[in-house]
C-alpha cells in the first residue's frame, strides 16, 4: 500500500492535514537554516569584537558592523553606533536591542503551536467521519456474517488520519521544544557578551570624538523628562504716554 492510497483511504481530512504538514515543515526547513549560521558562526563574532575592544573601540565597531547580518553583530553595535554614550545608555541599547533581536529568532513558533494543537483534532474528526460512514452500511440481519468484513475495512481506514494527525503533530513539537532550546541558549550568549561588553566599557569608555571613519554616527538625545511645561513669559504692556 503505497502513500498516495493511504492518502485517499484517509478520508477528506487529510487535505487539511497536508497543508498544516506543508506550513510546518517549511518553518522547520527556514529555522533550521536560520539556526545553522547563527550558530556556526556566533562564537567567532563575539571573540572578535571583545577581543578588539579590549585596544580599540573603533575598530570593534567596524567589526560588529561588518557583522550586522547576524544577531549578536547588532546586538553588540546598538551602543557603538552613538557618539556619546554613559554607561545607562549604554545597557539600554543593549537591553532594547536584544528584545528585539530575540522576538525575530521565534518567528515560526505560533505557527507550529498552532499545528501541534490542530493536527490531532483535525486527524480525530476525519476518524469520526470514517467510523460514521462506516457503521451506516451495518445491518442488523448481516451480524456475525461475511458482509461485516468491509465495514471492519472501513474502520481500519478511518483510523488512518488519526495516525497522520499524530504523526504531523509529533514532528512539529519535537522541532519547537529544540528551537525554544536554541531561544534560550542566546538568552545566555546574549547576557554573557552584553556583560563583558559593559565591563570593558566601564573600564575604558570609547571616545570617538578624535576618530574619523566612514562610519555615521548618531547622536542620542535622552528624553525629556515628564513634568509641567515651562511656558514664556509674556511680554510687558507698552508705556503709554499720560
């Protein structure tokens, strides 16, 4: 029996059993490659960046923007890339920045919780139509007879988009408890290089203001502070003449 006839004998929930199998498989494929050149490549980027800025902040930001297609590259631009910076404003682009750095690495995981939550029930329904075609052909008078053997048929099929709904629902939580797990381990990368990036900053603050590079640096204007408006004062009436 081959995969297209276990597919028809399954019922008319297979169809959307195979496009939730379609949508899950290709975040499974894009995160694993997403995956695959971070983690190749992670540990190389942030050796280089702590390693020259330990001599020179200039050329740590030179590499950390070479490095900008990565996450931990971005992560550890966001406070070289301000003229001037103290040391709160440098942990605040660092903390805004990995938020969102680790918001783009779970994009996909919504998607598989809602297949893993789907598959099994969509298999159990196409289960449930297969057994109530199935007992519809039963006739009484035909009990205990041969002609009972295609319905025992019939309800072998129907349990085939059960076992499908599992299969489909089994895949996509075993690759979303391994992406969580690669979440969760650049929670630690990220803490780790964001500390030792702040230390050496509280050790030897970066000083841009003699250095020049093609590099666009910004100027960061700290909000303004909520309180009462200051407003002007008005003006004073003219001195008529008496």
């Amino acid at each position: 029996m081959d995969i297209l006839d276990l597919f028809y004998k399954g019922g008319p929930a297979m169809w959307p059993l195979l496009v939730l199998s379609i949508l899950s498989l290709s975040v499974i494929f894009e995160r694993l490659w997403f995956w695959l050149r971070i983690l190749t490549q992670e540990k190389q980027i942030v050796d280089r960046i702590l390693d020259a800025a330990q001599d020179n902040w200039q050329a740590a930001a030179d590499i950390a923007k070479q490095a900008s297609h990565q996450p931990v590259g971005r992560f550890l631009y966001a406070p070289l890339r301000f003229a001037k910076t103290d040391v709160e404003t440098f942990r605040l682009a660092l903390e805004a920045t990995a938020e969102d750095e680790l918001a783009g690495m779970r994009r996909g995981e919504k998607l598989l919780e809602a297949v893993i939550a789907l598959a099994p029930l969509l298999g159990l329904l196409g289960t449930v139509l297969g057994l109530i075609q199935s007992l519809r052909s039963i006739r009484i008078g035909d009990l205990g007879t041969e002609s009972t053997a295609g319905v025992t048929t019939g309800i072998g099929e129907s349990l085939i988009s059960t076992a499908t709904g599992l299969i489909v629902a089994i895949i996509s939580l075993a690759f979303y408890r391994l992406f969580q797990s690669f979440v969760v381990n650049q929670v630690k990368v990220f803490r780790k290089a964001g500390n030792e990036m702040e230390l050496l900053y509280r050790q030897s603050p970066p000083d841009f203001s003699n250095i020049t590079s093609p590099i666009v640096r910004e100027n960061f204007t700290p909000p303004r502070k909520p309180g009462k408006t200051r407003l002007p004062e008005p003006p004073e009436p003219p001195n008529l003449p008496n």
